[in-house]
C-alpha cells in the first residue's frame, strides 16, 4: 500500500501526516515496534479483550505498528466479506484521534493508542454512527446475556450529532452485518458501558440526543464512580485543576463542569438492549 493510500485509509489529516511519515521511515525504537507488532498479529481475530501489560506503552511505537499493520487489517476484513466503506470507516479512528490529540496538546501525538488495540485485533466496526466492538459476554445477565455469548459492545465516536435517526440507522445496519460476517457468532444483544449511561444525564438532560441514546439501554447493574471520565471526553484532560480555564460552549460542557466544580464524580453506567 502506497503510504499517500495509506494516510487517506486512515483519514490522517495533513498536518499529522508529516510526523507519521517520519515514523514509518525508522523514526521510533524497532525493537519495540517489533514487539507490538508481534503482540497485535498474534491476537488478530481472537476477540479476546487482553490488556497489553508486558510489553511498551510508548504511543509513538503503537503509532508506528498501526500503520505498518493497515495493510493486514484491510486484508482482514476483506476475508470476512466486510465492505470498503465499512473498513475505511472503521479505520478513520487512527487519524481522527491523531486530530484529537492534536486538538487538545497542540502537537503530533496519539494519547489514546491503547484505544485502537481493538481496531487491530479485527474486534471494532465501524457501522454508521456507532462502533461496535465484538467480544463475548463475561458475566450472567438474567434475561439478557451469559459467559461466552457474543455481545458486541457500543462505543460512540467523536464526530456529529448523536440523534436518533443516526443511531436507529446504526443498529439497523447492525442487525444485518452481524449475522452476514459472523455467521458462527449468533448475535441477539449489545451492550454499552459509557459514562453517557450515567442516571445523571438522564435527570439533567432530558429531552436531548444523549438522553435519548441512554433510555434505549436496560441497565446492567449500578454505575460506577469515575471522576474524570465526561472531563476526558469532552476536553481531553483528567487534571481538576483545569476546570476554571475549560470551555462552556455547550449545554453538556457546562453541565459536566457545574457537576466538576461540586466534587461530584461522574459516573459510569452500563446497558444492554437487543438488536
């Protein structure tokens, strides 16, 4: 793959790919670039959820390894029967967190590298406004899921307006992709754990798009703390002290600040719901 090709695959914007040239021409340490890339295509179409603990946690290697493992990853999907459009869009997260990390550091980066393990895994599709990662259940839910069911869990990008439409148009799409490519994975359920399940959402924000998103899921369980997970999403920083200096353009911003500013936690919920 030509690397002009390569960077339009993966939606990396200009400005990013200077410093991804620059990787692929040896910029960043081989030895451990060779170790993700072992790791990554030793677990390619396992579905099997495994921290990489052993091995670098240095971005730029990670970085490196993605974009020397595209190549693979088309071909994976392309063996599976999954469309073009479905790979370039599932594999636009590559440059569009390279955007992210851009905008809230002001530098060539990829923070969250540990986000596109899924990605390269063959475990995430991109399906219209949502992503779906597929893995099999871990726990009982009564009525919904047991251990070793396939249960694609439901992850939201950060692009565009969560609206209805959008989202009935990605379970729909959904619902159709599933049984086509992973005809021995019987799929009926999804699953979303995300900080936009929290009960406070639902309480503040009623009404909007992302109320909306969260009423569609039976909750799994009670949500949990997390302090700085809506802070991270929404602004790219888990640090408290930055609250004063943070942006409140929107009615979430403010409402996830406000929330900040009290030394409440925000929360992280979890839902399922059938296809």
């Amino acid at each position: 793959m030509a690397q002009d090709e390569l960077f339009d695959v993966l939606a990396i914007a200009e400005e990013d790919r200077i410093g991804c040239a620059r990787l692929l021409a040896g910029a960043v340490d081989q030895a451990a670039v060779a170790e993700v890339t072992a790791w990554l295509t030793a677990r390619l179409g396992s579905f099997r959820e495994e921290p990489p603990d052993a091995i670098t946690t240095d971005p730029m290697a990670w970085l490196t390894a993605y974009l020397q493992l595209t190549p693979m990853i088309v071909d994976f999907h392309r063996h599976l029967g999954v469309s073009a459009s479905v790979t370039r869009a599932t594999l636009a997260d590559v440059g569009r967190n390279l955007a992210l990390h851009r905008r809230a550091h002001a530098e060539f980066g990829l923070e969250t590298w540990d986000w596109m393990i899924a990605h390269y895994t063959g475990m995430m599709f991109a399906l219209g406004r949502l992503n779906f990662m597929v893995h099999p259940a871990k726990e009982t839910i009564e009525g919904a899921m047991a251990p070793g069911e396939w249960v694609p869990g439901i992850h939201i990008p950060e692009f565009g307006p969560l609206t209805a439409e959008a989202v009935d148009a990605s379970l729909a799409q959904a619902k159709e992709f599933f049984p086509r490519h992973f005809p021995d994975k019987p799929i009926a359920t999804v699953a979303c754990v995300s900080w936009l399940l929290d009960p406070y959402l639902l309480e503040h924000l009623a009404g909007t798009n992302i109320a909306s998103f969260a009423r569609r899921f039976t909750p799994i369980g009670q949500p949990y703390d997390d302090a700085t997970s809506a802070l991270f999403f929404l602004f790219r920083t888990r640090d408290l002290d930055e609250l004063p200096a943070l942006p409140r353009d929107t009615t979430l911003r403010r409402l996830v600040l406000d929330r900040a500013e009290k030394g409440e936690p925000w929360q992280i919920g979890s839902g399922y719901l059938r296809l």
